[in-house]
C-alpha cells in the first residue's frame, strides 16, 4: 500500500511517518511538501491507499488535495490532521469526505495511527461489499434474463399451437414485447451499469431484430444520439418503440410490399429526449383516437407514464409519423 502525507512542516511530516509506518510497516510512504511531489507521487502506481494531509499548505488546501487524490483513486480513504480549525471545520473535512479529522499536537500522533488504520479497514469493508453487491446483482441479472426467455419461449410454443389466427397474434405479440424487455436487461447486464441503459444501442439493436425476424427487403434509416437514459425511462421508450416499430412492419406493409422505416432519438434543448418512427407505407387506416388495439393502448399508457407528449399523425408524403417527446427523463 502507498501512502501520503502531505504537510508543510518536515519535523510534523517526519513524525506523523513514523508513527503511521508503526500501523502499517510494510507500506511505501511518501511525505509531499510542494505541487510537485503531489503531482509525482499521484503518477506513480500503485494508487494511493491512505492519505494524511494537513488542512493549511502554502501552495493549497487539503481539500484540494484530497479532491487531486480522489481523481485517481475515488475511494482513497484520507484523515485531516491539522493544527488549524474547530468544529465548523471538523464537519466540514467529514463532509468533503475525510474519514476522520485530528488537532495536530504530539499527544494526538498515537490517535493518528489508529484513525488510519481504522480509516483503512472501513475502505476496505465499503469495498468488499460493493463486490459482493456487485455480483449479487449481476448474478440475479443473469437469471432474469434467462427466466424471459424461458417466458417468450413458452408464449411462442403456445401460439404456434392455438387454430385460432386472432389468439396466436396476439401471443406473437405479447412475445415480441417481453423480448423488448429481454433485450433492455441484456443490454443492463452487458454494460454492467444497472441504472442507466444507452438507449441508442437498445433501439439499433432493436431495429436490427424485428426486420431480421421479418424478413422483408425493408431499408431502415437510423439516426440515434449517443444517449444514457435512467431505466425508469429507458424501460418505457424502449416498449414504445417496440409497438411502433412493430406497428410499422404489422400495417404499413400489407401483402408482402418492401418499404423503408427511419428511426430518431434526439436530446432535446429542454434537457428531454424525442424518438420518432416514421414509414413510408399504406398510412393510418382509421383515426388514432378510435384505435381500439392494445399496441396503442399500451403506448398511449406508456407515456402517461412518462408524462410524455405523444403524436401519431399521417406523415407528409405519405405513411405514418409516431413520435413521443419525454421532456423531463426520470431521475
């Protein structure tokens, strides 16, 4: 383990050493007096594992010090040990995220020590369960995705059993839309980063595997901003633009016919995001607000949901325009 510690004062510096090295004999220390020892000892590897830093520097504070230190080892735990402050300071120093905070005097060296080690030990446990989280997470992740797919493979067994054509599209349908979510989690997983989606990934990879699955000679324009969206809202956009896409490929193209489909997400200036599925099929054949299907039922849902404008409306040039605008994406 590398530790630092960083006072103005060589005699305080040599005996906050010593006293450290009693608690940690093994470790490499480096005593920092000036920018550039900062700047050498971050450079260097390992990372730093605990740093001492008094508060007053004359080139800087140790606020900015812990800040420099966090830049290349954000859970460094770090004690402030200063012969400068009261308790406003003291609260202040915990809540920039010092472990601990020490008046410097010779009678508190000893209490040093232990403030370390005990600083270190805490690090190390945050650290131990962050892996173990981790892994939980990634594991339940894991099985989730396999449970959807033993779901979507149930489902499509069923329909490809049922006579009845109405009831066998439908569970078609109702596949399709867990395979949505399927792909959602996937996406989770493969990025290992479970609040947030990159929702542009998603809708290519979505696009992707409706016209695989259709088969069709059907030309895709995509234009997807590289956006992260919390999963509260990307879950939501995500079915949507699974019952527009599939909407598009269900009605826009009767009897076999070719077309085109382009596919937007666009961050808006506001701070949302606006997705539009546009095609160049047959058009509307009756007026959306008498639509009675369970596709658009479930978008308009959807995004009463996310609170979010949504049009469907006769593209100029004919075939449809969907768009839904998500002015404030969920925190």
């Amino acid at each position: 383990m590398r530790i630092l510690i960083t006072d103005d004062d060589p005699d305080f510096r040599d005996l906050a050493l010593r006293e450290v090295r009693r608690e940690f004999p093994d470790a490499v220390i480096a005593e920092i007096g000036t920018p550039a020892a900062l700047e050498a000892a971050l450079r260097q590897e390992p990372r730093p594992g605990l740093l001492v830093s008094d508060l007053d520097l004359k080139w800087t504070d140790g606020f900015e010090v812990l800040a420099a230190v966090r830049a290349v080892n954000p859970i460094c735990p770090a004690v402030m040990f200063t012969g400068t402050g009261n308790e406003e300071l003291a609260v202040r120093a915990i809540k920039a995220g010092f472990d601990d905070y020490l008046v410097k005097s010779p009678k508190q060296l000893r209490r040093l020590a232990a403030a370390a080690r005990a600083a270190v030990t805490r690090a190390e446990t945050r650290r131990s369960l962050e892996e173990s989280r981790d892994l939980l997470t990634q594991e339940l992740y894991h099985r989730l995705h396999n449970n959807l797919q033993l779901v979507i493979g149930l489902i499509s067994f069923t329909a490809r059993s049922l006579a009845d054509r109405g009831a066998r599209s439908q569970l078609e349908d109702l596949a399709r839309r867990v395979q949505s979510l399927s792909m959602l989690q996937e996406q989770l997983y493969r990025d290992g980063a479970f609040e947030k989606v990159r929702i542009g990934d998603f809708l290519r990879g979505l696009v992707d595997d409706i016209l695989a699955l259709d088969g069709r000679p059907i030309r895709a324009s995509l234009d997807l901003a590289d956006e992260v969206l919390p999963v509260d809202t990307a879950v939501p956009l995500g079915l949507i633009a699974n019952e527009f896409l599939t909407n598009a490929i269900k009605y826009a193209f009767p009897d076999g016919a070719a077309g085109w489909i382009s596919v937007s997400l666009r961050r808006l200036d506001q701070g949302g995001v606006i997705l539009e599925v546009n095609d160049d099929g047959v058009g509307l054949p009756e007026a959306v607000s008498d639509a009675p299907g369970l596709g658009i039922r479930l978008v308009r849902r959807l995004a009463q949901q996310l609170g979010a404008e949504l049009r469907i409306s006769p593209r100029d040039g004919g075939g449809t325009q969907c768009m839904v605008r998500v002015l404030r994406p969920a925190a």
